[in-house]
C-alpha cells in the first residue's frame, strides 16, 4: 500500500522568480506526514487528545531541482527507523506530472507526555505503536531509487 500526499504550489509559497522558497518544504513534509498519519488511523489530534506530544527533533531537506508556481507534487512519506520512542521519517518530493524527484528530506521525532517527559509507545499507546511498527517493516515504505 503506496500514499502520496499530492499539494498544489501556491502562489505566496514562491519568491520573485516563481520558484518555492526553501523553508516550504519543511511546511510540505509536515503537511504530508499529518496525511499519512491520518491515513494509518493515528492522527496527530488523536495522539495529543491521548496525552502524546511528537515534537520534531530534526529536520532535513536536500534539493534537487526546482519547483514552481501551480506545480503539481507528489510528497511520499515512509519510514527510515522507528524504535518505539524514536521515529525517523523520509520524504521525498516528485512531480506528479514527469514523476521528476525534486527534493528529498528526513525527519526525527520523539514521543513525550502532556508534561514534557518522554515516553514509549509500546506502553503509552501499544495500537499506536503497531501501526508504526508494521508500516516501518513493509518493504512499500523503503525509499525509490
């Protein structure tokens, strides 16, 4: 089971040239993860009406080519490592149209109590941390080449 989480570039996402500033990219992987999380039954809401807060610990993006004004791309999401405290995520940022690979990035998350304490899933939230386990086991979540 492949998703791609698919965002029309705005016009206010663009700089004079009509090319996506860099810090849209970040907004765009968090958007696309929020997606998959949703799509998997564990949305962010849920987990923090639950008591569970993910705060981002990292946040990576390499280009590779540009993106422009009403681009159409395609943003998959799967999983580089999950240990039950730690989640690492990928991304990867491709034209819809010409399937081109635009930009790629990777995120580190933790998972902490409404008071800031960490916390493992397994035992805060054992269908939680399932869902993350089976999607960080199936070979649809690895990176394309």
């Amino acid at each position: 089971m492949e998703e791609v989480y698919t965002h029309r570039v705005q016009y206010y996402e663009t700089d004079q040239m009509g090319i996506v500033h860099h810090s849209n990219y970040i907004r765009w992987f968090e958007e696309a993860r929020v997606d998959w999380m949703r799509c998997h039954g564990i949305g962010y809401r849920q987990m923090e009406e639950s008591g569970i807060i993910t705060p981002v610990l990292k946040v990576m993006a390499e280009y590779r080519s540009m993106v422009h004004f009403e681009d159409l791309v395609e943003i998959r999401v799967f999983i580089k490592k999950y240990n039950g405290i730690i989640l690492e995520l990928g991304y990867e940022v491709r034209d819809q149209k010409i399937k081109e690979l635009r930009t790629v990035g990777e995120s580190r998350h933790c998972f902490l109590d409404r008071d800031g304490r960490p916390l493992s899933l397994k035992k805060a939230s054992p269908k939680t941390h399932e869902v993350f386990q089976n999607a960080a086991s199936m070979d649809t979540f690895l990176p394309t080449k």
